[in-house]
C-alpha cells in the first residue's frame, strides 16, 4: 500500500521531499530500534554499507518516488514484482548465481512483460507515463543490485543492522537532493489526508515491513518471502481503485500476468529427485 499512500502524499509534496520526509525521520527511527546498531562498522563495513544505501535507498527511493508521480501506483506495483527476476539476472551476471533453464526463461518472460507495460511500440520518451515506467525500472534494477550486493555485508554486520545503517547512510546520501526539497515544502499546510498518508508511510512501508520481512525470514525460506511480492499487483490494484478510484487497464492487467509468470518461473523450487 506504500504506491497508494505515495500517491495521495504526492498532490501535497514533491517527490523529492516526500524521500525526504521518509528517509531523514525514518533512518534516525529505525537506527534507534534496531538494536544490533550498537557498535561502529569498520572502515571496510562502512563503504560497503554506504554503496550499498546508495542502491538501496537513496537512488531507489528517488527513482521510485519519481516513477509514482509520473506513472501511478498501479504501474508501481506491477513493477515492484519484477525485484526477483532483475536479482537473478544481477546475481547470473555477477556470478553470484548459476540459474537453470527455467530460471532464466522466467527472466525472459519477465522482461516481456515490462516490454508491454512500457509500450515499447510506442516508445516516446515525451509521454510521462513512459518515464515514469522507466524510472520504476530504474528503480526495480538498483533494488535488485543491492539485494545481490548486500549477501556478504549482512552476513558480517547482520540483517537489522544493516538496515539501520543503511538508512542513515541513504538519508545522508540523498540529501543533495532532498534537503531543499524539505526546506522549501510548507509541513504546517498540509491537510489531514496528507498527514495521515505521511504517518502510513513512516509506521508501515518504512518501518513495519522491514521488521515484519525480518520476521518473516527467520521462518520461511527466502524464495517463499520472494513468491509473496505476486501479491502486491492485486493489493495494490484494490487499494488504488478504493482509494484514488484508478481502474487498471487491459494492458496494465496483461502486463502484469506475463510478470507474474515470469517471476514464478524464477523463484520456484526445482523439486528434489528422489534417491535412485
């Protein structure tokens, strides 16, 4: 639900202060609860977490926040489930992973659907929703090469305590360009439903997913918390249409089964042969 909130806050605030607002109050809050963040990184750590923070948080949440001005929520989230697939494909070209047969036409079929989702047939770089869509590519790929990036570094420093640097280091990072951003916005102008969006994102997105996907990893497999993300085209979908009253298209609609299908065929278990 973070594309809907994002796009209520958005008729108040600019993209860039919106970023702002979640990095700069959410880093701070989320470096005090994460409890692991207790001792200094080394220098070798805090590089990697500063390159890091800036895939993962600092490009990923402008290029993000960008995307949803221009292009919507509901392209938003069908774009969010490609995260998987563009890891694989990081992972194969890093050589990080070796995917098999189906893992890399699950890749192929995901890139398909992007392709109709951006209407490559009718590629004008002048028409908003398509710079929109490419900014959420953008975005989707810097998540993913941070995914893959971060294995070693959360191994060393620890899952939540990665994330509480991270943040830090991204809120600093994007100050360049959130920092006038936040001074310019007027906060004591904003109406209650704006407030109450800005509230949404700092407690859920910001906060509560990252504990809650923490959580969750310590009792399912990663590829079952991977699988997951299928479902967010539909709650999206249902959240844009109750809250902002957008109505997905066919096309939007297509796009997101052949992604789906795609993100399917690269997280999905190979079952295990029995012993001969």
């Amino acid at each position: 639900l973070w594309p809907i909130a994002g796009a209520l806050a958005l008729r108040e605030v600019s993209p860039a202060a919106l970023i702002g607002f979640r990095t700069l109050i959410g880093g701070p809050l989320l470096f005090m609860l994460v409890r692991g963040v207790r001792a200094w990184p080394s220098r070798r750590d805090a590089l990697a977490l500063a390159a890091l923070a800036l895939f993962g948080i600092a490009g990923n949440q402008l290029l993000y926040a960008e995307g949803l001005q221009r292009a919507g929520p509901i392209n938003a989230v069908v774009m969010i489930v490609i995260v998987p697939a563009m890891t694989l494909l990081f992972g194969a070209v890093l050589g990080r992973e070796r995917p098999n047969l189906r893992r890399r036409l699950g890749v192929l079929v995901t890139m398909v659907g992007i392709l109709i989702l951006v209407r490559v047939e009718r590629f004008d770089l002048s028409s908003e929703t398509l710079v929109g869509n490419l900014l959420f590519v953008g975005n989707t790929a810097s998540y993913a090469l941070y995914l893959v990036l971060a294995k070693p570094v959360v191994a060393r420093v620890g899952a939540l305590a990665t994330v509480g640097w991270i943040f830090v280091f991204g809120a600093i990072e994007a100050l360049p360009w959130t920092g006038p951003a936040v001074l310019a916005t007027d906060w004591t102008g904003l109406s209650a439903g704006a407030y109450g969006a800005l509230a949404f994102i700092l407690i859920g997105p910001t906060i509560g997913t990252y504990f809650l996907n923490a959580y969750a990893l310590k009792h399912v497999d990663a590829s079952v918390v991977a699988i997951f993300i299928g479902l967010q085209p539909i709650v999206g979908a249902v959240g844009a249409w109750l809250a902002l009253g957008q109505v997905p298209s066919p096309r939007t609609g297509l796009a997101a089964a052949v992604i789906v299908g795609g993100v399917l065929l690269t997280s999905l278990r190979t079952p295990n042969r029995p012993p001969s």
